[in-house]
C-alpha cells in the first residue's frame, strides 16, 4: 500500500505549507509535531472534532444511492430512470450540490411510495431490517398490524403520490436548535405541507454514514413529522416515527438501531423535524 506523502503532490504540499504559515504557523510548531508523536495526535484529533470535520461525507452521491434502490425489490427501472432524469434536467442535483455547502444536513434521497401509506410504511420498513446493523423495532408499534387505522399523513400534508419514485431534498436540521425544546404537534399545525415523511426514513437506509453521526450537538435525531402512527395504549394519533442508534453505554459501542416512535404532543430536546427543501 503506498504511503500518504506519496499520494500527496508537491503542489498541494507548498499549499498546505504556505496555508499553515498565513494562520500562524511556524517553523517551531512544525519542528513540535514532527518530533512528538502525542502532540501530533492530538493536534489531528482535535481538527476532527470540529463541526465542519464531522460532517463531511454524511451522505452519498445521489448516483450511488439511485443504483441502490434499483436493486430492491418491486421497483419499475423506468421509474427511477425518470426520477434520475427530472433531478438532472430541471437543474434540482446542481442547486443541491451549490447549496449542502452552506447546509451540510440538505438530504437528497430517493422517495419509494407503495400502493397506500399503510404498504409504504411496511416497505421502508423491510428496507431498513435488510440494511441497519442489529436491527430492531418498538414491537407495540406494529402489533395490531399495519393499515388504515394504524398508519398516515396529518392533516394538510404534502399529497400522497402512490406507486411513485422522486428525488427530494430535504433538510434534516429543519426545526433544531441545539439544547432547545419543541413540541412536534405544534410544528405540525403550523408547517403540514412542509414537513417531510418517509424521505426521513429512506435516508436512514440510504446513507450508511448519516445514523452513527447523530450526536444531537452536530446531527440532531430527525422525526419523520409528516407520518402519525396510532399505537394502542399510547394515544391515538400521537406517535411520530423515528430511528435511533443503540449504543453500550460504558463504551458508546453502536450495537443497532431502532425502529421506533416518539409521541407529538411531547416535548423534544435535540431532534429535528425535517421539511422539503425550497431554494
């Protein structure tokens, strides 16, 4: 395996150098670093725990997701070749990549719709248990079934398209402030048609790195706000879908995911409430 000074050009070497000086650096820092294998480390650690470290390469190219969701089951290849080509031609893929820039949480992901809600919801779900590391779900939820009585929009959501592939971007630090409360009800009286719903799930499956990088300092934990699940015993209509991360505490250790739901009429610290995004 080639070492990583022979993947580095000496051009980007001189720039990195001139960079290092133009902020302060000095001969005396470098000769520090060289020579102290804890201080380099340390130095190297401390640069990843930056924001803007943490969040780079949160999500895939959308091309690679595209290639994904053509390899699950029950998907019409001309579908996803007209949603591919929409994205492109409309010019939503060059918007996208000018604006996660500014917003690293701007999501695009790949909107799969089954016949009714009820068969969505059970075909996401099916793609996550394919996909999340130790899988597993809030078994109350889905104990009286999937259907009509158990599963749908809110009131004055986005409309329901069945049987249909798009690509969406959305904003998965919509409605997040960091250490503040919101009370997801009152988000969903106010921002119906903006509130995005099984595209929160779809990029859990879609984008490997985005779960383990929810930390609720820099990635808050997204409700998929536009869907209601009525689970008996715990208020009809109150439950908002949502995946977790499952980790060993004594270590922070990720051991799975969740499949799970957090009740509307509650208040939440450190989560989202993802919208479409509108440039």
């Amino acid at each position: 395996m080639a070492s990583f000074a022979s993947e580095v050009s000496g051009p980007r070497m001189c720039e990195f150098f001139n960079r290092f000086g133009r902020f302060g650096g000095t001969s005396q820092l470098l000769r520090r670093l060289n020579g102290d294998d804890a201080l380099m480390r340390q130095w190297i650690e401390g640069l990843t725990e930056l924001p803007s470290f943490k969040l780079d390469g949160l999500f895939i190219p959308i091309l690679d997701v595209v290639e994904l969701v053509r390899t699950w089951p029950g998907i019409n290849q001309k579908d996803v070749d007209v949603a591919l080509a929409y994205a492109m031609t409309n010019g939503l893929l060059s918007r996208y990549q000018v604006a996660v820039k500014k917003n690293p949480l701007l999501c695009m992901v790949v909107n799969v719709t089954r016949e009714s809600v009820p068969a969505t919801l059970l075909y996401v779900r099916e793609r996550m248990r394919e996909s999340l590391l130790g899988y597993n779900e809030w078994r109350e939820a889905f104990v009286s079934g999937v259907d009509d009585k158990r599963v749908r929009l809110i009131n004055n959501a986005r409309p329901f398209k069945p049987n249909h592939v798009s690509i969406e971007v959305i904003d998965l630090g919509a409605n997040w402030e960091p250490n503040e409360c919101i009370v997801p009800q009152t988000i969903q009286a106010t921002q119906a048609d903006k509130l995005a719903g099984f595209e929160v799930l779809y990029a859990a499956v879609q984008h490997s790195g985005y779960l383990p990088r929810i930390d609720f300092k820099n990635v808050p934990a997204p409700f998929a706000g536009a869907v209601l699940l009525n689970v008996q015993g715990y208020g009809e209509w109150t439950q908002i879908p949502v995946v977790v991360k499952v980790e060993k505490f004594s270590n922070g250790k990720i051991v799975g995911y969740e499949f799970t739901c957090c009740r509307s009429i509650e208040s939440q610290t450190n989560v989202s409430m993802p919208t479409y995004w509108q440039d």
